[in-house]
C-alpha cells in the first residue's frame, strides 16, 4: 500500500506565562527569561526537524525569548512559531475563539510601504458578515494606511475601523468609506459552502472546507450524508483559503473520502518521519505508534464515489494540513488539482 510520508517541522507553541504581579527587579526578571530561553532551546534540540542546524547560543544572552527562539531557526524553516497566548492560538486552530469571522489575503502597493487587504470570505453570523462581503478591499486601519507591521492587527480581537477601498483600473483608491467591527467568540464552522451541480450525467457536490478542526468533524459527516443522498458521482473540494489545523480532522476527511474498500477502519493511512533521534525512539517502543503511524477511522459518511475522483482546488494558501490531506488522497484515488501551487510544507 502508498503511504505520504511527513518530514516533521516543529510547531512549537509555548505559554510565556509569568505572575500577575510585575516585579520590577531585573535580575529575576532575567533569569525567568534565562530558564524560559533554556525550555525553548531543550525542546528544538530534542524535537525540531534540523536539531543539528541549531546554533550555540546561550539561553542567557538575550532577554526576549521570542527573539532567541527565531535566532535557533533554521534558515530552511518558514513555519515554526511561538506564542505567549496558547489559549487564544487552540481556540483559533479549533475554531471556537475570539474572532472577526473573516479570511484575508494580503498585498502591498508598488514602491512603496503601503499594504491592503482583500476580504477572501465571511462566516455567516459573525462580525464581519455584518459590515463586509467577499472581495472588500481594506486599506486603513484606524484612520491610518496598512503598513506591514498593522497586518497582524487585522485578526487580532478587539475593535477595528476599517477603511475601505476599490479597484480603480489597476490602481486601488480609497472610498472613504469607514466600518467598525468588534471581535467577539464565536464558533466558525468550517463547512462555508456545500452546492450541488449536474454536468451531463455527473452530480457534482462542492464543498468549501477553511479549517481543518475535528471539533466540526460532524459537520463533515452532515454534508457528505446530504451529498450521499443526492446521488452526487463527483466531489470538488475546495481549499483555495485553509491553513492546515488539526491531524484527526485530516484523518476523518480522508476516511469519508478514500473509496470505502480502502478507507478500512485501522487500516494504514499515513507515516511520519520525524528527525533522526526521535525516529529511533518511536520506532523502539510501540507505545509511541501513534506518533508514526496514521490509520483510518470510522465515519459513518464514507462518499464511496462511483468515479474514485476527486478535484481539489488550491492557492498559495493551501496549506499544512491540507497539503497532507492532498498527499494522502492521491496514495488511494484520483486526484485532480485545480488552481495554483500550494503553499509547499515538506511532504513526499
């Protein structure tokens, strides 16, 4: 049987969490940034996927762990990152936190500093549905012009004015127009959009997929079953905007979509290989089979397509997750991509 194997980069996510009270004292406010720099150094030389790239630099000599962690990075690395807020970054990879309920691409004027968003989606029901629509242009934020610096604003909860903008022949000019949206939690369910459409004597089903979440597996399941019951014969799935997220939704998507009498409960799915040192350890003790091995699980929604196809549209921003999903897909059926390159994490 094909497998896809994962060359493994590591996604570390540490809390920097320290007491409520600020203590103004900075040989304890060093030495917590000391043992914080040593937590992240030991974990990228037990973990990371080039743990014999990383440079000798001692936890001690810099007092910003955020920093020291992207100087231990290797230069090949564009995808590993720290957070001083784990809940809020779960949440967001579970679709259940603080949010906007918007998808955003990004792009900056020529010649100049200057950036503008584009507005990719919006959730039903959320903030953003209210005051934006596919295809806006943001061009302020707070009055002032989008630079680079201001992007990461954009998704950060809170308040936002906005200024908005439009497309004047291959320029974008600002409207003068201005909206407010706050933040609010909110679950955003991945499943955007399901349709159906018949092309001679094909039932095509559609469906847009923007976060793989195992929390809205049952979503999963609830579209493919209407999917089943139409009699679709085809499955275009698109994930021209998704960022990857969690291994049990990838799992759970592939076994409803693998044809049924390969998509066995327990059956191989995907390997992992992890770095050089890990892999000897994993594959030595069979308690840590989960870590290398991925299987098929049992749906309940399986499409058992009567064609074995499947087209997936893609971006840039097909990415992770996704990316896997991809590679595990055309190891069992056939797989046409519509669109262009992915994003590109390391997968063979």
């Amino acid at each position: 049987m094909n497998t896809s194997k994962i060359l493994f980069s590591l996604f570390l996510v540490l809390s920097l969490l320290v007491s409520c009270e600020k203590d103004n004292n900075h040989s304890e406010d060093d030495e917590l940034a000391t043992r914080m720099n040593q937590f992240i150094q030991s974990n990228l030389s037990t973990f990371y996927l080039w743990y014999d790239e990383i440079p000798d630099i001692k936890p001690e000599s810099e007092k910003d762990p955020k920093e020291y962690f992207k100087a231990l990075l290797s230069s090949k690395d564009k995808w590993s990152l720290i957070t001083d807020d784990v809940d809020e970054f779960l949440d967001e990879m579970e679709g259940t936190g603080e949010t906007y309920g918007y998808g955003l691409a990004y792009g900056q004027f020529s010649n100049s500093k200057e950036c503008f968003a584009v507005v990719q989606y919006v959730y039903p029901g959320s903030p953003a549905a209210e005051k934006l629509k596919r295809g806006d242009i943001i061009v302020k934020l707070n009055s002032q012009n989008l630079t680079e610096d201001d992007l990461n604003k954009l998704t950060k909860p809170g308040t936002l004015r906005l200024g908005l903008g439009k497309r004047e022949g291959n320029a974008i000019g600002s409207t003068g127009q201005t909206v407010t949206i706050t933040s609010r939690k909110m679950d955003t369910d991945p499943i955007l959009i399901t349709k159906l459409f018949e092309l001679g004597n094909h039932k095509i089903g559609y469906l847009m997929y923007t976060l793989f979440s195992k929390t809205f597996n049952s979503s999963i399941a609830k579209a493919f079953n209407e999917f089943k019951e139409a009699g679709i014969t085809d499955l275009v799935l698109d994930l021209r905007y998704n960022h990857g997220g969690d291994d049990e939704a990838s799992t759970f998507l592939c076994s409803a979509i693998v044809p049924k009498e390969k998509a066995i409960e327990g059956t191989l799915l995907s390997k992992e290989t992890w770095n050089t040192p890990c892999q000897k350890i994993f594959e030595s003790d069979p308690q840590y089979d989960g870590l290398l091995n991925r299987f098929f699980v049992e749906t309940n929604c399986n499409l058992d397509l009567p064609s074995q196809k499947i087209y997936i549209l893609t971006t840039r921003e097909t990415i992770s997750a996704s990316e896997y999903t991809i590679a595990c897909l055309k190891a069992f059926m056939d797989v046409e991509l519509v669109g262009t390159q992915t994003y590109g994490k390391s997968l063979e």
